[in-house]
C-alpha cells in the first residue's frame, strides 16, 4: 500500500505514532442486504504472515455483530418514530394538541429501567427539557415574545452607541433561517431552541411567484384572541382543530414547520374523472380536472398579484404556533389563491418538493407519475413532450415553494378532501430546513393522509354540533 499514491494519504499507511504500519487485516461490515457499509480492520507496526482460521474467524464475528448492533440501532429508531407518528394522530382524536406530556412520561420510563430501580433519583429535568426542546421544539407563549419584542424595541430606541453593545448582550451572535413563522406582533421573531433568544427574520423582499402584493388580507387573522363567550363558535372550534393537527403533525414528523390553508373558496370541484375517462379512479383524493388547457394557461402566465390571499387557519413552527396566539408570517399570510388552485389541480393526491443544499429543484420533485401514451409511430413524441412539460411546470412549482419557505430542503404539499362536501376543504404546507433530509413519498405522505382524514372527520363532528345547536336554538325559538 506504501508503495501506491491512492494509498499514501490515508491514515492507516501513514503510521501511528511516525511508527510505520507492517500489517493490516480487514474485513467487510455489510448491512443484511449485503451492502457494503465499512470494514473491522486490526494493524501492528510488526509483521505478520498470515491470519489463522481462528482469527479470521473471530475478525468476520465482530463484523456480524457491528452488523446486527447498527440494525438495532436502526430498528429501534424506526420504531420510536412510529410510536410518535401513531401517538400524534392518537392525541389528536382525544382532543390534545401536543406530544410532550407523552414525550416526558416515555423519557422518564427510560430513564427508570435504566436506573434499575423506580425509587432512585428523579431524572435531571435540566436535561430532559433541553432534550424535549430539541426534539418537539421550544415552548414560547406570546407573553414571552412580546417582552422579546419590547426589549428589541428599547435597544432600537438607544442611542448608536449603546444599540450594538444592547443587541449583542441579548442576541446571538449568529442567526438562523429556519423559523418561518415570524409574528407579526414585532419586528423579530425568536427562536427558542436552546436560549429561548435566536432570532430570525421572516424575509419580505423580494416575493416568488406565489405571493401575493396585496397587504390588506394579511392581518385578518385573529389567532391570539378566544371567544368571551361560552357560545359554540364553528369557526373558532374548526381553526383551534387545524392548529392543534399542525402542532401535532410537526412534532410526529419532527419537521420544521407546518401550515394548513382554507381552500374552501379557492376550488370548487368538479367529479371526479371515472375510469371510462382514461383516468383511474382512486382515493378520496382523485383529480378533479383533466383540462390539460386551462392547466397549461394557468401555469405560463399566472398573475398572482391580482389574486385575493389564502387564509390560514392554522400553523405550527418550532418557535411559534396558533396554538400559543401568535399569527403567522407576512409570506404566509400572502399565499395567493390562484397559486393554491393550480397545485390542489396539478397535485390532488399530494407530493414532495425535495431541494439541494443550493436552493435548486431535484428532479424527481413534484412527480405526478409517468405519462401513459402510445410509445409507436407518430404519438412516440407526445409523451416525451408531456413529461418534459410536467417536469417544467414542477420545478417552477418548487421554485415558488422555496422563494416562500426560504431555507427548505423538503416540502410537502397534500390537499385535504372533504367526503360529505366533495370538495377540498384545506391544503397542508409541511417542510423541513435540516440538510440532506427529503420526506419520503411512501411514508410521510402516506402519514399526512391518514391524519388529514382525522382533521375531516374532527371538522364533520363539529359541523354536526353546530347544526344540532342551530336546530335547538330554533325551535327554543
């Protein structure tokens, strides 16, 4: 190996200790579907000749357990992730809004098996609340924020000279992106991950093609104030459900935000296409157009600025949420509604818009299937044309996307189907800023589906209340 160039830089070859290395022996660390994930090696800076059977032997059992430790460590993992996915849609139908109580009460049973003994000392909640925040996110009430906002206030209001010694002594040093939930109550936001203090900027410059100019419709979002009176309030019960899903949604999926948007005036739905169509007829979720047309028109000349804004009824970052009061960002509240109605047509079963470290779209983004089509004679070309078409339409969706949620890697967009009114009721916004991490299609979409069917069945159930209560307050009449 010493005598190779490929060879020469790798520490093995170089030495320990300036000694030179004389013998290496390795053998292959591969997963149970035979890949090849590393290699158990011994060195000596002596010579050996040769390995015994019984070495060999023992050198190829240490490489089948570091196997079976890594696929333990795997499995248990996949299976602390189920039980969250499983428990958020759980609490979810028992009316709860959070997995932290469950969360500290499961920590804590670890914590007592491996103590041993129930009766010894209490866990070191220190700890276990920075580990709780890092894994569901911080607690951060409104009050919270607001003494933040004020303080950010009185050190804008100071003189030059004291303004950047004021700002550094409650400030990081460095700030982060991935809040994407800035209220609009200040001019800052925090993030509360480890101090309670990072603060990011919600960025307004600038705006993707989804935005929308107009600022009127974006502070009529009444999240921080609850009814006075004690009256069946269908809209205030059906916004405290979609932000009690959100909240639930992102801790099981350990996301980075979520959002959740009315569509109910945005898209009114047309049949769904049957299989003598062409189309096949699926899920709940089945296209509710096939106007190839109005689709291509609607794509390559959008105009956004003159289409009224999306609401948002609910949402969900690791710093804030509509659960806790705070209202949501300017770039959300400016989702425009044409943007919404052409990925609830283009996307009605759901994708995943999955970006690279450098901001750009992956190809495989936004995949609505393959094209199906005659592959011979004169139609070959229509295919290929139509999958490039569809590819073209995807990126500049994903553009849109990552111009409103700066910083993302991954982005799930997933309409909510209404059965009883046969139309879309909302559409979800979940995404991720963790590097390298995409959402699975399989997986987290499916996931997002069942609970959307949850978050429909919550909404009939207060509907019906409404509806009794309306019939009761009749004939009292």
């Amino acid at each position: 190996m010493s005598t190779q160039s490929r060879f020469l830089d790798l520490p093995l070859v170089q030495g320990i200790n300036q000694d030179p290395l004389r013998f290496m022996c390795a053998v292959p660390i591969r997963s149970k579907l035979g890949s090849l994930v590393g290699s158990y090696c011994i060195i000596d800076t002596k010579p050996r000749y040769g390995v015994s059977a019984d070495d060999m032997t023992f050198l190829e059992d240490m490489a089948s357990t570091i196997t079976n430790h890594l696929e333990d460590i795997a499995s248990t993992a996949r299976q602390e992730r189920a039980e969250k996915l499983i428990q958020g849609i759980g609490l979810f139908n028992t009316g709860q809004d959070t997995l932290r109580h469950w969360w500290i009460a499961n920590d804590d049973e670890k914590n007592n098996r491996a103590r041993g003994s129930v009766g010894d000392t209490g866990p070191n909640r220190s700890a276990q609340s920075e580990r709780v925040n890092h894994d569901l996110g911080p607690e951060v009430s409104v009050e919270t924020h607001e003494r933040h906002t004020v303080r950010s206030s009185r050190a804008a209001n100071a003189s030059p000279d004291t303004t950047q010694d004021a700002a550094s002594k409650d400030l990081p040093k460095s700030t982060s992106v991935k809040d994407f939930g800035a209220a609009d109550r200040g001019s800052t936001s925090y993030d509360n991950i480890s101090k309670q203090e990072d603060i990011s900027k919600a960025s307004h410059e600038d705006q993707p093609p989804g935005l929308s100019s107009n600022p009127e419709s974006r502070d009529s979002q009444p999240f921080s104030e609850e009814p006075e009176n004690k009256t069946f309030n269908l809209q205030s019960e059906v916004k405290q459900a979609y932000s009690r899903a959100s909240n639930l949604i992102r801790e099981s999926l350990g996301a980075e935000g979520v959002l959740f948007l009315d569509a109910s005036m945005s898209h009114v739905s047309e049949p769904r296409p049957k299989a003598a169509t062409g189309e096949v007829e699926g899920s709940a979720f089945a296209s509710v157009s096939t106007n190839n047309t109005s689709d291509t028109t609607d794509t390559d000349s959008p105009d956004f600025s003159k289409s009224p804004d999306c609401s948002v009824i609910g949402f969900s970052t690791r710093a804030k949420s509509s659960l806790k009061g705070f209202v949501p960002s300017k770039n959300h509240l400016g989702l425009s509604r044409s943007f919404q109605k052409r990925l609830m047509r283009r996307y009605p079963n759901g994708t995943v818009f999955n970006f690279s470290e450098s901001g750009s779209v992956y190809p495989s983004s936004g995949e609505e299937g393959s094209s199906g089509g005659d592959t011979n004679g004169t139609g070959s070309s229509e295919p290929v044309r139509r999958g490039k078409t569809t590819r073209s339409r995807s990126a500049k969706d994903g553009e849109a996307l990552s111009g409103i949620f700066k910083g993302a890697s991954s982005i799930v967009f997933l309409p909510l189907w209404n059965v009883s009114s046969q139309r879309f009721r909302a559409t979800a916004l979940v995404w991720v800023a963790t590097p390298l991490r995409h959402f699975d299609p399989s997986e987290d979409v499916t996931y997002l589906r069942a609970f959307s069917n949850s978050i429909m069945a919550e909404v009939a159930r207060l509907e019906t209340i409404a509806a009794d209560n309306a019939k009761t307050t009749f004939i009292s009449s």
